[in-house]
C-alpha cells in the first residue's frame, strides 16, 4: 500500500474593500503531490519533495502578484482621484489671486 505525500498552501487576504479582484480570489489553498515515495529511496524523495516545494512556491508568488498588482492599481488610482482634487483646488485658488489683483 503506498500513500501519497504533498504539499498544502493556503492564504486568507483582507484586501481593500476598494480593490477589484477581477477574478481573484482572497480565500485560497491549493495542493502540490510529492511525486515520488520515500520507499523509492531517500534521495528520490528529496528530490520529488524538492520540486513540490519549487512549484508551491511559483504558484504562490504568481498569485500573490496578481493580488498585489491589483491592490496597487487601486491604489494608484486613488491617489490618482486625490491628486486632481489637489490640482483643481489649487488652480481654483490661483484664479482667485489672478482676479484679486
């Protein structure tokens, strides 16, 4: 009887309320098979154990870039908001100096 060995990940984001995930989700885990048993030697183990870590750790640093990259989009286009409510106010005020004088 062989059993299986793998790898669990999983994360839990509490992104701003104002991030539009597309289709990503903050809830998420996901499971890597060892692919090969340690009846088959140590050294093959390792090395099957080793590639299941490899791949974990390309699917999460994918997915939390996209998380990332979403977050920072929503971010920027925050501040994108404020900097034109600075700019229109600030150019109101220099009307005002202009007509003033």
């Amino acid at each position: 009887m062989s059993s299986s060995s793998s790898i669990s990940v999983s994360y839990d984001l509490r992104p701003p309320t104002e991030v539009d995930g597309l289709k990503l989700t903050p809830l998420k885990t996901q499971q890597f098979q060892i692919k090969s048993s340690a009846t088959e030697g140590q050294k093959k183990y390792y090395e099957g154990l080793r590639v299941a870590v490899a791949e974990a750790k390309s699917w999460l640093g994918e997915d939390l870039t996209a998380w990332r990259d979403a977050v920072g989009n929503a971010e920027q286009s925050k501040e994108n908001k404020k900097t034109l409510k600075y700019d229109v106010d600030e150019v109101d005020d220099e009307d005002e100096d202009v007509q003033q004088s």
